[in-house]
C-alpha cells in the first residue's frame, strides 16, 4: 500500500513533472509561438509598415510628380501668359509701329504731294510766265509781220509778185478778187475785215443793202466792189441759195463774172440762163482770184458751193481758188474740223480762218488780221500767176482764129 501510494505518489510526481515539462513545453511553444506569432506579426507590421511607408512614398513622389507637373503647368500657363502679355505687347507695339510708320507714309505722302504740288504750281506759274512770254513775243512778231504785211499791201500791185515780170504782158492796174458764198455766211461782215486788216482800223464801213421781203437771197442783192488798198479791189455777190446752185446758169454766171462781162453794179441771179457771147467784155471788170467763203456754223455751205463752183473756177484759173472760214470764233472744234476736212475733199488747201467784224464786235484780233493780210498776198500771186494764163490762153485763142480766117481766106 505504502508501495502503491509512493508509486502513486511518484506517478504522480513524474506526472505533475511531466505536467510541469508539457506546461514549460507549452509555455515555451506558446512562447515560441507566440514570438512567432509577434515576429510574424511584427514582421507583417513591419512589411504592412514599409508597404505604408512605400506607398506613402510612391504617393509623396506622385505627390511630388503631381506637384511639380502642377508647378510645371503653373510656370507654363504663367509663361504662356507671359508670352501672351508680351505677344500683345509686342502686337500692340507693332501696331503702334504700324500706325506710325503709316501716319509717317502719310505725312510722307501729304508733304509729297503738298512738295509737288508745290512743284506744279512753280512749273505753271514758270509755264505760265513762259506761255505768256512766248506769247507777247509771238504778238510781238506778229504785230510786226501785221506791219510788214501792211506796208507791202498797200504798194503791191498786178504783176508785183513776179521777181522777174514778162515785160510782153501788161498787167491791170488794178486786181479784182470775186467773193462767193451761200446766203448769210458773213461775206459782207469779211469785207469790213478786210478793210480794219489793212489799215488797222475801221473809219468807212461797208454795209449790206437790204433785200425786198419777197426776196429769197443773201442780203446784198447787187454786186458791188470795195477797194481795199490802190491796187486792190474786192467785188462782193449776191449770197448763193441752195435753190440757185441747182440751177444750170449758176456756174455760167460764175465764169461770166470772171470775164469781166457783168458790170460791178448789176443784180445778180445765179440761175437766170444768159449767153456770154452776147455780152460785152470790160478788162476793167476781170476778176482774176476768187475766194470762197463759208461759215465755220454751216459745213452743208461747203457742198453747196463745191459741187457746181470748185470744177468750174479749176478749169478756167488753172488752179483751185482760195477759202476763208468765218465765225471761227463761234464755232465748236467739231465745227471746224468738220469744215477744214470738207475743203481738203474737195482739194481747196489755201484756208484762212477768220472772225468778223460786226455790229457788236468792233475790233479784229491780230491772229485775223494776219491771216487776212496773207489772204491779200496770195491774192495777188494767184491772180497773177491766173492773168498770165488767160494771157497766154487768149493768145492762144487770137492765133487759132487768124489762122482760121487765113484759111477761110
């Protein structure tokens, strides 16, 4: 019994020492497990601590990244606005630049052009100066060619524009220059002058006699001479009516006049038939130049005349005769023109153009009463050169009919 409780007792001890190594066993364990538990645990802390401080981290340098991506876009947006602060700065600069310099264009171009203008009046009032200094030498020479011609008129005579004259031929003394026109073409109004052209003044006019109202003609109705110098004889006519060219005896009259056979003072009708071998030749009436005269208004006078006069007075004065245009004063330059080529048609080239005197006009300007003076001159030398041809054509004709009567006999 003793036995078995010590062996109890034994089992017992050796059981609460297997107790105490199982608890100590345990504890240990329990310790190492629970060293494990905390090293495991420290290490999930640990790792859970350096996976927060890595995130952290990885946040910080996101954080940082963002940061500076934030700065970087900040600096850019601050640039970008500085680029635009200085790209309006500099726009607004090169406007202003841009305005300047086009207020400067156009002060530039203001003073050049006030610089010229400047210029241009200079170079009128130069022009000007010189025109009107052309001109007072042109007046001049022509007041002085007015005289010259004056003083040769007034002395020329038949046969003076010859340097050497046939002495076999006896001029007249003096030269009968025939003026035809169409009705109111200013012929009368040209003889007045003719007349202030040749003496400078008007002491004597020439005026035009009145027509009966059942007249249907120009204004004078007789033919009526006007001497102009000594030697120098105008015989006006009866203006020529676009009835009267139609007429067959118009351009018989012509050359009835031209051959002195109708007096000075005898009425005119342009279409009445006449025979010339029955009338009588005066040498005193022989007309050995004729002008035509046309209004520079009236280019149909041109057609009138020509047609019937120009081949008529060509063939019987060997050459075309002689044109004044009056009113040229009056006249468009259409007019003129119109007029000028009319009479180079019809192959009249000797042209005076001429303004009137009249009622109301008193005074003739030089440039007319130059032209008038060289139509006297070329009168002369036309009639001249026209009296030599008659001349030698009626010797022509005395010596056909002697040897005509020397057969005969």
């Amino acid at each position: 019994m003793g036995n078995d409780q010590s062996s109890e007792i034994n089992d017992l001890k050796s059981n609460a020492r297997q107790m105490r190594s199982d608890a100590r066993e345990r504890e240990e364990a329990l310790e190492v497990w629970t060293r494990e538990q905390t090293e495991a645990r420290e290490e999930r802390e640990r790792k859970a601590s350096e996976e927060r401080e890595r995130e952290a981290m990885e946040q910080q340098l996101k954080d940082d990244r963002h940061k500076r991506e934030l700065e970087k876009l900040a600096n850019q947006l601050k640039q970008m606005d500085i680029d635009r602060k200085n790209k309006e700065d500099i726009q607004a600069r090169a406007e202003e630049i841009k305005l300047r310099k086009e207020k400067e264009e156009e002060i530039r171009i203001i003073e050049e052009r006030m610089r010229k203008e400047k210029e241009e009046k200079i170079r009128i009032r130069e022009e000007k100066e010189r025109q009107e200094k052309l001109r007072a030498e042109i007046e001049k020479k022509r007041m002085q060619n007015i005289a010259e011609l004056r003083a040769e008129i007034e002395k020329i005579k038949p046969g003076g524009s010859f340097e050497f004259p046939d002495d076999d031929i006896k001029f007249p003394k003096r030269l009968n220059i025939g003026l035809y026109g169409a009705t109111g073409i200013g012929k009368t109004s040209l003889m007045n002058s003719l007349k202030f052209a040749v003496k400078g003044e008007l002491k004597e006019t020439h005026r035009e006699q009145a027509a009966p109202d059942d007249f249907e003609g120009g204004h004078t109705t007789r033919r009526m001479a006007v001497r102009v110098t000594r030697y120098l004889t105008f015989v006006d006519n009866r203006g020529i009516g676009a009835e009267d060219i139609v007429k067959e005896g118009a351009a018989d009259e012509l050359i009835i006049q031209l051959e002195g056979k109708r007096s000075f003072a005898s009425e005119v009708e342009w279409g009445k038939s006449s025979r010339p071998d029955d009338l009588e030749v005066d040498e005193t009436k022989k007309i050995y130049c004729t002008v035509l005269v046309f209004s520079a208004r009236s280019v149909t006078a041109v057609h009138t005349i020509i047609g019937k006069f120009v081949e008529r007075l060509l063939k019987w004065q060997g050459r075309f005769p002689l044109a004044v245009i009056t009113h040229v004063d009056d006249a468009t330059p259409e007019q003129l023109d119109n007029m000028r080529l009319a009479l180079r048609m019809a192959g009249i080239v000797d042209v005076y153009e001429v303004a009137n005197i009249t009622n109301e006009k008193k005074d003739l300007e030089p440039v007319y009463q130059e032209n008038l003076l060289k139509l006297l001159h070329k009168c002369v030398k036309d009639g001249d050169r026209i009296f030599e041809l008659r001349h030698e054509i009626e010797l022509e004709e005395e010596k056909r009919v002697t040897r005509k009567n020397k057969l005969a006999n």
